[in-house]
C-alpha cells in the first residue's frame, strides 16, 4: 500500500502547476548567474581579490565553472528553503483546504502511511530539485567557463585545486539536500497544523530567517544557543570547502539535521493524527 | 439486519456540543433519512461515522464491527459525500476517480470508471479537468466517487445541493437504483425535506445535535395532527358541527372551503360525520407534510 500512496502522491505533485515554479526559479536565477558573470565577472573576480593579489600571484582561470557553481550553492541557505517550502508547505494544508482530505480519509487508508507517503514523495523532489542546481550551475558554469582551481574564504583563505572539485561539490550538493529534507519536514509539522497553503511557507521561512540571524550574531547569548540551532548545522555543507575535510564536524552536524527530520516527522504524525477534518 | 447501529454519541467542538447523545439504527436495505437545520450536527454525525473526527463518547458499529481510526478495512464497506464535493481540480473527472480507487485499494479499472462516470451522467467529461465542472457536475461527480468501489453502505450529505430540477430527478432515480437493485443501504441528509419524504424509508430528525424523533416517514406523518382543508356544500353547518365533535380550530376560508386540525386516522371519521348530517364533501386535501412536520418539531 505504501508503494501506491507514493505512486499516488508523485502523481499528484507532478501534475500540479505549482510544482514547477520551483523548477522555473532555479533555471532563471542559474541562468541569471551565469549572464551575470559572462558580463561582468572579471571585474568580480579583481575585486574580490584585490587584497589576495598583494600578497599572493595569482594565476590561472579564477573565472570558472566550479566559482559558478560555488556562488549557486550559497543560495541553498535561504532562496532553495522558499522554493522548497513553497511546494512542501502546501502538501498537508493545501489537501485540507481545498477539502479533499474527506474523500482520501473516508478510504481505507492510514493516517501515518499518507504523511510519510507525502515525506517521502516531498523527499524525491526536494532531491530532484538540489540535483537540477547541481547539474545546471556545474554543467553551465563548466561548459561556459571552464575548469579550475577556486579560492574559498570562510574561517581561513583556501585555495581548492581542480581535481578534488568535482567530488566537493558532488557531496556539498548531497549535505544541501540533507538540510533541505528538514526544511521540508519542519514545513509537515506547519502544514498540518495549517488549514490555508500560505501558513506554513511563512512559519517555516520565519524560523529559518530566525535562527540564521541568532547563529549569526556575535553576540554571548546566541553564541551559547548557536549549535543547537539546525540553521548552524545546515551552514557546514562549507565544511566540503575546506582545504582538510573535518569528517567529524561534517558527520556530527549531519546527524543532527537527521535528528531533526524524524523530530519533525513525529511531530507531524502526532498532530496529523489526531486532527479532527473539519473542512 | 442492523447495518449501522449508533449509541451515546456526543461530540463538541470546544464549548458547543454538534453532536448530543445521539442513538439512531439503520437497517441494511434502508434509505435513512437524516433531517435537520443547518448546524442541527447531521454533517458532524457523518463525520464522526467516517471517523474524520473523533467521536468524544459513544459507540458507532458498521456491520458489526466498531468504528474507530484501525479498523481501516471498515471503510471499504462505506462510500461517502460530505458537504460539498471537493476534488483535484487540476486532475480531470476519470483521473480523479481513478485515483480515488487506488485509495480504495483497489485496481483502477478503466471500464468500472467509464462506466460510473456514464451512471452519473458525467460520461463525456470524463477527461475534462474538474476546474471548468458546474457545482452540479461536481455533485455527479461526488456520488460517483461515493459508489464506484461498491460500498455496502452508501452516506450522501446534501446530495442535490447545486442540482438543477432535472439533476433532482436523475440522482433521486440513481439513489432509489442503488438500494432496490443493487442493495445498497444508503444514508441520505438532506434540508430538501420533501426529497426525503420522496424515497427515505425512514428517518431521524436531529436538532441541536439531538435526535427528536425517527420511525418510518409514514408513522411520523401519522403521529402529527396537521391541517385538513374541506370543500362543503354548507360552510356554516359544517363548522358548527366540526366544533361540537371536538376539532378545533375550525375555520371557514373563502368559498366554501374551511380548515381544521385533524389526525391522519381520523379523516374517515370527520368525513362520515359531515355526511351523515347531509352536507356535501367535495373535496379532503390534507395539508400536512413533513416539511410542516419538521418545522413543528424544530
């Protein structure tokens, strides 16, 4: 049965219009990226690296594919959550708003196998969608700009060679979708709570622009709070740019974005279970 | 044979009751009628039985076997239009009811679905996407999805709502099919009373979430004194003696018709009264109906 209300819920979601806007606003702002940089991305890259260049020679194609690709999946920590939301939010609480939970309850089928039908469906595109970033910023960004090495500044100056590139990114993007599944899932726990689709877009996306400006500030108090928040663990898909990978950063933050999901997930299943179809 | 069997129910949502310890049985083979002002709890009644709510106390049995969120294969036995009929309107009719099957567990059968979209009178829309669907196409719509699994029990809240007179008559005919050829036992809400008194066999008339009175319609009718228009040959003579046989009130209209508050069993009297002291009846029309019936109840 689970293998049909999956089946079912894919049906759903990919005849739905709204699906794809997701879809059309990572082609244009990949797109728009791209332009951008063949336009102007020499003078960026001067820029950026006016102080580098007093200190160090700098040689070789700065302008390429993997900076592309790099500037994309900065937008993983706040415009990929809205698209992700916008789909995710609505898949509990746009069924209990337009009213068709009446007929899909009044049949033989369980409450906890329909939200984890819809997880694990809300799951596979989450995961479709990442991978269209992934391909379109590294396939575009390589095909109009090349290969090459890439500086990266977050705690120190790293300078990343052309061939660990590739494997990066690959498990960059993968760390990305692992924070978008709790993304979505914190936007279940929304959704079923919600009776309208726009609730629980703007109570996710809240949180998330929350807790990114407490982890963000330098302040005593929020740093104290800081690595309890998911949004610090969902920043260390940076830790893959990192001249040494810190496997242990990297899996200690992992486990507690899994930790998360299921939290959200059983929070999701307790409310939605109990919750009286009243529309 | 008892096919649903309802105790004590009660359910509130915060400080109103809907529901108020509701009893009712509904015997496999009928058309139970449920009648009740807007807000009097039929629709909360329907959602307790489909377990969409949670009931706060009471017993609810399906063909013997209790209602409650496990008892999931109960609900392939039940097929159900509550309130207004809610779909995937970016799916059209067939896919809606083939998703609909799958739900049910069951097989999408292509013919089973042309088939029930052409007993709705829906078959050329099939493929149309039910965003463009009138309210009364969604209606069609929502009574197929209620029996295209082939429930033993049938629950359809408002089920003309949105029909136009033609459509009245096609899903009264569709409902009367289902239970005398089909077998089907069916639950039918409705505010259109006279609908009701059209094919339920029996009923239950609910207010403020309490059940006020169900029996067969014929035993309801006959159970209230209700109004009895007469045309006489001698207006006068006729009400003189109505009143010293005891109806009250007696009152002449214009011509020569008067009206006076009788019971059912007693027309042949008050008749044979009348002609016995020569005057003329040409004409009894009763005036009762159980939408009178109901409003005097309610």
């Amino acid at each position: 049965m689970m293998g049909i209300l999956i089946h079912i819920e894919l049906e759903k979601l990919f005849r739905r219009g709204r699906s794809y806007i997701p879809v059309l606003a990572v082609l244009v702002i990949i797109g728009v990226i791209q332009v951008g940089m063949m336009l102007d991305g020499v003078s960026l890259i001067d820029f950026v690296s006016e102080n580098l260049q007093e200190v160090f020679i700098l040689e070789g194609n700065l302008l390429n594919g993997y900076l592309i690709a790099f500037i994309s999946i900065n937008g993983l920590w706040i415009h990929v959550p809205i698209l992700v939301v916008i789909v995710t939010g609505d898949m509990i609480s746009g069924e209990a708003g337009a009213g068709t939970f009446r007929m899909v309850l009044s049949r033989p089928v369980s409450r906890t196998r329909l939200i984890l039908a819809k997880f694990l469906t809300a799951m596979v595109y989450v995961a479709m969608l990442v991978a269209l970033l992934a391909v379109l910023s590294l396939g575009l960004g390589i095909l109009f700009f090349g290969k090459g090495d890439i500086i990266v500044m977050f705690e120190s100056i790293n300078i990343l060679p052309e061939e660990i590139l590739m494997g990066r990114f690959l498990m960059a993007f993968l760390f990305g979708m692992l924070g978008m599944w709790l993304v979505a899932a914190l936007s279940f726990v929304f959704s079923a709570l919600a009776e309208n689709s726009l609730s629980p877009i703007i109570l996710t996306m809240a949180i998330i622009i929350l807790f990114t400006i407490v982890s963000g500030f330098e302040i005593n108090i929020f740093q104290t709070i800081r690595p309890y928040l998911f949004t610090t663990h969902m920043n260390n898909w940076q830790s893959f740019f990192d001249f040494e990978l810190d496997w242990n950063r990297i899996g200690r933050s992992a486990g507690v974005l899994v930790l998360h999901i299921l939290a959200f997930i059983a929070a999701t299943l307790v409310i939605f279970r109990k919750k009286d179809i009243t529309t | 044979m008892t096919a649903l069997e309802v105790r004590d129910l009660y359910k509130s949502f915060g400080e109103i009751r809907a529901v108020d310890g509701l009893d009712f049985t509904v015997n496999r083979g009928d058309i139970y009628g449920l009648l009740g002002v807007n807000g009097s709890g039929k629709s909360t009644t329907i959602r307790l039985l489909l377990h969409l709510i949670a009931p706060d106390r009471g017993r609810m049995v399906i063909s013997g076997i209790p209602v409650n969120g496990r008892n999931l294969e109960l609900r392939r036995k039940m097929g159900a239009l509550i309130e207004r009929p809610d779909f995937y309107n970016y799916l059209s009719a067939y896919k809606n009811l083939e998703i609909l099957l799958k739900y049910s567990g069951l097989r999408p059968d292509r013919r089973l679905i042309r088939e029930t979209l052409q007993r709705v009178g829906l078959e050329k829309f099939g493929d149309k996407k039910v965003r463009i669907f009138s309210q009364g196409m969604r209606q069609r719509l929502g009574i197929a999805q209620a029996m295209i699994h082939d429930p033993e029990l049938i629950i359809l809240d408002e089920p003309a709502n949105g029909l136009d007179p033609h459509g009245m008559v096609d899903i009264r005919n569709l409902i009367l099919r289902l239970n005398r050829e089909y077998g089907k036992t069916i639950i039918l809400s409705s505010h259109m009373l006279r609908e009701i008194e059209m094919i339920a066999n029996r009923m239950l008339i609910i207010d403020g979430g309490k059940a006020v009175a169900e029996g067969t319609v014929s035993e309801l009718l006959q159970s209230y004194e209700s109004r009895l228009r007469l045309q006489v040959s001698d207006v006068n003579k006729a009400c003189a003696l109505l009143e010293e046989a005891g109806y009250e009130p007696v009152e002449p209209t214009d011509g020569n018709e008067i009206r006076c508050r009788v019971k059912v069993e007693e027309v042949p009297a008050v008749t044979r009264l009348l002609v016995e002291k020569n005057i003329s009846v040409y004409a009894v029309v009763p005036e009762k109906s159980l939408e009178e019936y109901f409003i005097s109840l309610t």
